[in-house]
C-alpha cells in the first residue's frame, strides 16, 4: 500500500533521487547506498518488482490508475525524476569539481563510503559463519574489481545493451559501483557522457528550432547508442530488483552481509590519493579513441605525504561521513515519524 505523501516527503524524495543519480554517475560510487542509508532501498526494490505482468496486463487493459498505483507510481515517479534531472545538472556540475578539485571529491566520497558502512553495520548482529563469510567474498570481489585493467571502448549495440543491464546494479546492489564496471568494461566515457552530452545539445537545439541533429551522423549514432543502453538498464533494473526481492525476503541477514563487503571492498575504488594512468603504445606515446580522447588504463594508488592539501583532504573525508550521517538520522527519523 503506497504511503500518503506530504509536499515535504515529496521534495526530499526528489533529493534522494538526485543524489541517488549523481552517485551513480560516479566511478566507485554506488546510488544503491544512497538508497539503503535514506532508508528507502526495500521500498525502492519491492517496488520495482511490481513492474511485471500484472502490471503491463492492467496498463494495457486501460487501467492506468490502477497500474500506477499497482507499482507505487508517486513514489517511483518523482525518484526517477530526481535522477534525471542529476543527469543533466547535478552530474554535469560534479563532473566539473572532479577535473578541478579531484582530490577533495574523492575525499568527500571516501567518508561518504566510510560512513556508511559505519551506518549498515551498526545495528547488524546476526554475525555467524555464514555471514562473515558472506562478508569476506563480497569484500574480495569488490577489492578485485577495483585492481582489475578497463577494456577497449565497443559501441556494438548489443554489448551496450549488455553494459546497461549491468551498470544498472549499482542502483540495486549498494556497495557495487555500475559507473566503475562501464569503466572496466570501457564504455563509461561512451555511456555516461558523451551521449548523455549528445542529448543534452539535442535537447537545447531542438528547443531553438534547430532540427540539424539528423544529418549529423555521429550524432545521431550516440542518440542510438544511448536509447540502446536505456533499455538495457530497464531490463536490468526490473530484473535485479525481482532477484533481490527474492533474496532479501529469503537471506536477508547474508544478503545485507554481502552488502557491507562491497561496500568495505570499493574504498579501493574511491581511496582518494591516485593518479590516473592511460594507455599508450610502446614509445610512451599516448593512445587516442576513435573521438580523440585518452583511454583509461588503470590508476596507480599511493600514501599521500603529511601536508596541507593532505589535511584538506582529511577534513574532506570527514564532510563525507558527516553527510551520511545526517542521512542517516533524517532517515530515521522520517521511518518513526511514519510509524
């Protein structure tokens, strides 16, 4: 049963929405997170689970109502409208801090991590072996994800449409980063922004009655390639949420243990002092993509020196844990106001 909403509940569901989109945009950073420390990720995975049959039956029966209602319709409306609208502000804003101000962006993300397995954790006791094992391998696999060497770019629409299925889980699965699995599998610079940037100035030429867009190739391939990889995370979202329903309502305790692993395992990921390493032949020379652009190989992970950019860096980290901390006591706090 969908819970009545005030204009206050609304507006900070848009904001979850937003965050929960600019983290997934994010390298090491996953939206999943947002989701389970704001206290809504098993509302949010229920409710995708209700976009099934029954659902497409009462949609195309005429029942619109009832459909919207069915799936927990004002409550996924306005978390996919906060995310869209992260796409094309939020995001572009973010990817504008991280080029100038790498470092203390990754900071801020490396205490937001911190402090939320802080959170997950807090209030689990079902620790046995089972779970602690579960633990270890989720630990292990996020670790090893995050050492492991991005591929070549491949627009080939069906492996984009893979990639969408599976960049879509960061969003189902707290701890696993989809925007840093685009990277592994080479098509995050592809994906996440040159076609959401071929949209984007589709959008704003359109708007100005400017209709060149469809002579444009190259364009309308990125266009193509963005609609492909849409679908493709709809599919997956539908369906992760379906697998992790199951698993929730079945092995909770082992599911949430799972959980805190990736997450303990992407700090590698976000760990904020890297530099990036890019490809080049064996002359030193670097390698270009087919656009002209550098191409990520991997990054090389260092203990910074005790300075003062160091201690900014510090300082960030704990803005990153007091964010999510304040999440966290808003989460609450909205769960025992509703009870």
């Amino acid at each position: 049963m969908q819970k009545t909403q005030t204009f206050k509940d609304k507006v900070f569901l848009t904001l979850k929405g937003l965050a929960m989109g600019a983290a997934n945009k994010v390298p090491g950073v996953s939206g999943g997170v947002v989701a389970f420390v704001t206290g809504f990720y098993e509302e949010f995975i229920h409710s995708l689970k209700h976009v099934n049959f029954t659902a497409f039956k009462l949609l195309l029966n005429g029942k619109f109502r009832s459909c919207f209602h069915y799936i927990n319709g004002k409550f996924l409306s306005l978390l996919f409208f906060g995310m869209l609208v992260s796409y094309f502000s939020i995001s572009k804003i973010l990817d504008y801090f991280i080029k100038h101000y790498e470092l203390y962006v990754w900071s801020v993300f490396f205490g937001m991590i911190l402090g939320s397995i802080y959170y997950i954790s807090k209030d689990f006791k079902d620790w046995k072996f089972t779970t602690c094992l579960s633990l270890f391998v989720g630990a292990a696999i996020g670790i090893t994800i995050s050492f492991l060497d991005p591929a070549m770019e491949n627009d080939n629409l069906w492996f984009v449409f893979i990639c969408g299925i599976i960049s879509v889980s960061g969003m189902t699965l707290p701890g696993f980063s989809g925007s840093f699995i685009l990277i592994l599998l080479g098509n995050y610079v592809l994906l996440l922004v040159d076609s959401v940037n071929a949209l984007y100035d589709t959008f704003y030429e359109v708007l100005g009655g400017n209709f060149s867009f469809i002579e444009n190739v190259e364009r309308v391939r990125m266009l193509k390639v963005l609609l492909v990889f849409t679908l493709g995370s709809a599919v997956g979202l539908v369906t992760f949420s379906h697998v992790l329903s199951y698993i929730l309502k079945h092995y909770k305790s082992v599911t949430i243990a799972s959980i805190i692993g990736f997450i303990v395992g992407s700090l590698g990921v976000v760990w904020p002092w890297k530099e990036t390493i890019f490809k080049t032949d064996s002359s030193g020379v670097a390698i270009l993509d087919s656009r002209g652009k550098h191409i990520l190989e991997n990054y090389k992970r260092f203990i910074p020196e005790l300075n003062t950019e160091t201690l900014i860096a510090v300082f960030y980290i704990i803005i990153g844990i007091a964010i999510v901390l304040s999440l966290e006591w808003y989460g609450r706090k909205t769960r025992q106001t509703h009870a």
